[in-house]
C-alpha cells in the first residue's frame, strides 16, 4: 500500500479508460510524468473532496491540476502533479514509489496487446482471403 504525506493511501483503477490509455500512450514518450499521472488518477482523493477534516496545506487536499485543464495532455498534467505534490511536502521517493503502484493499477485495466490484435483481426491466423 502506498504511503503518501505519512498516510496510507488507497489506490484503485480510474474511473476513466480514455484517461488511462492517454497516460499508457504517454508511457512510452515520457515514464516519470506518466507516472505521475497515473499516481493522480489512481487515487481519488485528488480528484474529489476527502471525507475528513484537514488542514489547507494537508498534501491530501484535491489537486488543482485536471488532465482535462491539461488540455488532456497526460504528459503536462504529469508534471503540474508532481510540482503541485512537491509543493506540499511530498518527497520525490515517496510520489514515485506510489506511482509505481498506481501504473500498475492503471494497466491492469487496459486489454493486453493480444486482445488488441484479435478484437482487430490481427490475430496472425491464415484464413481465407476474400479479394
């Protein structure tokens, strides 16, 4: 479980899977901001109200940052995570340890690339041509 702020944080797939294969794609550009990414889609504290009180400062306030106020460029809106966390306190060892478990948790929801292939009709068996 990741620890983030001195807190556990409980991590769970986006709700979004557009979002989610935005920062996939983004994966192979630029890893350190997908990551980062993920990390904000994965835990939705960021992205809505906690239930508890806490202070203005308290790192598990929502971010400002949005993918959508990104220009759903998961790449920007990585990095405006990781400056916004770095600004409340976080360390850059804890907001990545925690962003490995979230790309994990993001992937775990996107098809494999043989799922891919055979939904496409790239399954890379013969049949009969139809030309």
């Amino acid at each position: 479980m990741a620890i983030l702020g001195g807190e556990k944080a409980q991590l769970r797939a986006p709700d979004s899977y557009a979002a989610a294969l935005d920062v996939a794609v983004g994966l192979q550009t630029n890893p350190r901001r997908a990551l980062w990414a993920a990390l904000a889609l994965c835990w939705p504290v960021f992205s809505r109200p906690y239930r508890r009180k806490m202070a203005k400062d308290h790192p598990w306030q929502p971010l400002n940052s949005t993918l959508a106020g990104s220009g759903f460029d998961a790449l920007a809106f990585g990095g405006a995570v990781l400056d916004e966390l770095t600004a409340r306190g976080l360390s850059l060892d804890e907001i990545g340890e925690a962003a490995g478990e979230a790309i994990e948790m993001l992937t775990s929801i996107l098809p494999e690339d043989e799922d891919v292939d055979a939904v496409e009709g790239n399954s890379g068996a013969q049949g009969d041509s139809t030309s």
